[in-house]
C-alpha cells in the first residue's frame, strides 16, 4: 500500500480525533449517580443508584460503621471510609468492593480528601492527633500527634486540612503544598469545641463549643487568622436541656447570607448575619437539632433531631425563620441527604431498616430503599465540593 502525504495526514487527524479504547470489560455503570450508605450496626455498605432509586449490591467488611463518615476521590470511583475502629477503608464503586484497608488508629472520628485528591487525612480520638495518607496507596505520610482528641476535620483550598481539639480547646492547620508540611496552630479558641465546619466559600472555619456558650469563627483568608467568638450570650437566661446527642456540624447550612446554627441545649435554631456574626433570630424546633441541611437551589432547610424525638424532620423557610412543614419519615431518622440540584432528599430511617426518598416541592414520598440500621447517606457529588 504506498501511503499519499494527503492520505497519511488524513489518517494521523482520524486516529487522532478517534480516542483509542481500551478493550477492557464494560464497567458497571457511570459513577454520577451513584452512592452510598452506611449499614451501621453490619459494617457493610450499600451501594445506590440515585436516578433508579434503587440498591445496586453491599459491601461488606468495614468493620465497626457506628459512626462512620466518608468521602470521594475526585473521578468519583473510590471512595474513602473512616470507621470508628479507626479503620480506613478504600472503596471501589465500579467493582464494588475494598481495594485496600488499614487500621490506623485505635478510635477515629473522621476525615477528609486534599483538594488536589491525592491526600486522605483521618481524625482520631485514640491516640489523638491527625494522620494522613496517600491516597492510592494508603501509606501513611504524615503522623501529627497532638495527646488530644481530635474533630471537625476539614479539607481547605491551598492542599490544606485544619481540625479541632476537645482537650485543649485549639485549632490546628496542616499544609501540605510545599516540600514540607507547615503546622499552624491557633490557641484560645474555646472550651471543649465539639466539631467543626467549613462555609461553603472555603473562606470560614465555625467551631462549636460544648464546654463554654458561643461558637468560634476563623477567617481563613486572613494572612494570619484570628479565632472571634460569638453567640456567647445564647441560652444564658434559661436552663440546658439533657444533650442526648452532639449536633453534626457539617450539617450546618449556609442560606440566605445567613448560618443556621444548633442552640445545643435547647430545641431552637440559631439565625445568624453571615458578614457581621450578629443574631438575626430564633426558631423553636420539634427537639434538639442534629443535621441542618440546606436544600440546594433553595431557601429551605432541613432538620433531623436527636433521641427520644428523632422520628421527625422539619422544614424552615430561611426568609422568615418559620417551619413550612413537619414529615414523620420513623423511628431514627439519623441523616439526609439531598441530590445535588435539589429535587429529592434520600432520608435514613434506622429502626425500620430503610432508606425513604421524597420529592422536595410537593414533600411526598417517592420511594424507599432496604438498609441494615442505615446511617449515613452520601451521594459522589460530594467528590466536587470543598469541606466534604
């Protein structure tokens, strides 16, 4: 065959407009749509298809998920479990199973992925401190003990990662961009902070404060950040009520240039300015407040309550601080969890062994899934947002 210029280039602009494919088995299914959700009491997982609403299989041997989060690589095809058994689990959504498994603490409380998703950080209660790992190989790079029990660990732009510690009341910053990792550490932050979360923006670090009234903000894009307190008058002229369960703060919402904060101790919503920190009012709530949830594209926020009052969910309108509506999804609504652009919100309900799915503009129920005492809920799309 004797080859023409023409012909030749022809051919060199075909092969390269035409992507070569490679001839290995179809996968499963694109990862968009898919999630999954915690089977607390099993150690397993199952996985979901948001747009079938239906479940796709488990995976089993995670060991102990009582209080297990999780996050996503950013292609959305592993995800990284963090047990309470300080078990770190990579998940395989495709193969749907474990592609590797360390237990690197004795007790962990969380953790988060770098922006550029190639570091995986884990909060642990025993021994304390952070550590963080690569992210395909889960070997650890780094140990930063700190002989405190360690929460509210966040990934920050800039390959960073900032926590709290109960026992001495600070907050630590990890920064990973450089050759070598720069700690930054921020004193009186305030008593016993009992988790921690990231604005939407990247911009602010909220503590919540267990052992003192108020919560902390930290401005992080100040060259030199400074805890500022505020809310510390808060629930000053009336008795605390039992605390039967700490509120979750990376279900904080962020609505209306406003925070919508928990009044731990009481059955009230906290409204507050977003730019000035000042209170802009109350909302008296069903019971103590867990997950406040904001519905994307929206002005609503959900919100889920602690024992003995958790078989409620509750609907505010961020305009006038009112409760639209109040569903009755079960006994243990533990987490909900909206699809990314709003139209549902997949509930767990623990002690009837489901997930239920309702429709968010007419609030009826669309469907329901089968789950051993589920928990959490976590869609991939959490893969795209910073603090996740």
């Amino acid at each position: 065959m004797i080859l023409t210029r023409r012909s030749f280039a022809g051919g060199l602009l075909a092969a390269l407009a035409t992507p070569a494919l490679a001839a290995a088995e179809e996968p499963c299914c694109a990862t968009g749509d898919l999630g999954l959700v915690v089977e607390r009491a099993s150690g397993s997982l199952v996985v979901i298809d948001r747009s079938a609403r239906a479940a796709l299989g488990r995976i089993e041997g995670l060991g102990d998920l009582s209080h297990a989060s999780l996050t996503y690589s950013p292609d959305e095809r592993f995800a990284y479990v963090f047990g309470r058994d300080g078990g770190l689990t990579k998940v395989d959504m495709l193969t749907r199973s474990i592609a590797k498994r360390v237990v690197q603490a004795g007790n962990s409380i969380g953790g988060a992925i770098s922006d550029d998703g190639r570091l995986i950080a884990v909060s642990n209660y025993e021994p304390g401190g952070v550590r963080v790992f690569d992210a395909e190989s889960l070997e650890m790079i780094a140990d930063i003990p700190a002989g405190a029990k360690t929460i509210g660990l966040a990934d920050v732009p800039g390959r960073r990662f900032i926590w709290s510690l109960w026992d001495t009341g600070e907050t630590w910053i990890a920064d990973f961009s450089g050759e070598k990792m720069v700690l930054t550490k921020l004193a009186d932050v305030g008593k016993n902070p009992f988790d921690g979360v990231l604005t939407d923006d990247g911009r602010t670090y909220l503590v919540g404060l267990f052992g003192e009234k108020g919560v902390t903000a930290i401005d992080l894009w100040e060259v030199e950040p400074k805890p500022v307190r505020f809310l510390k008058d808060y629930g000053k002229t009336a008795d605390d009520l039992p605390v039967y369960k700490m509120p979750h703060l990376q279900g904080w919402a962020f609505t209306d240039g406003q925070f919508v904060l928990p009044a731990v101790g009481q059955h009230e919503l906290l409204w507050v300015d977003r730019a000035t920190l000042e209170p802009t009012g109350r909302t008296a709530m069903h019971g103590q407040p867990v997950f406040i949830i904001a519905q994307p594209a929206s002005p609503y926020v959900w919100v889920n309550f602690a024992t003995p009052l958790n078989d409620t969910v509750q609907i505010v309108d961020s305009r006038t601080h009112g409760v639209v509506k109040t569903l009755a999804p079960g006994p243990a609504v533990l987490h909900m969890e909206f699809a990314p652009r709003g139209a549902e919100v997949w509930i767990s309900v623990r002690d009837e062994n489901k997930v239920a799915i309702y429709d968010t503009r007419s609030f009826a129920k669309i469907g329901e899934i089968a789950a051993e005492s589920p928990s959490g809920i976590f869609f991939t799309a959490r893969a795209h947002r910073t603090g996740l």
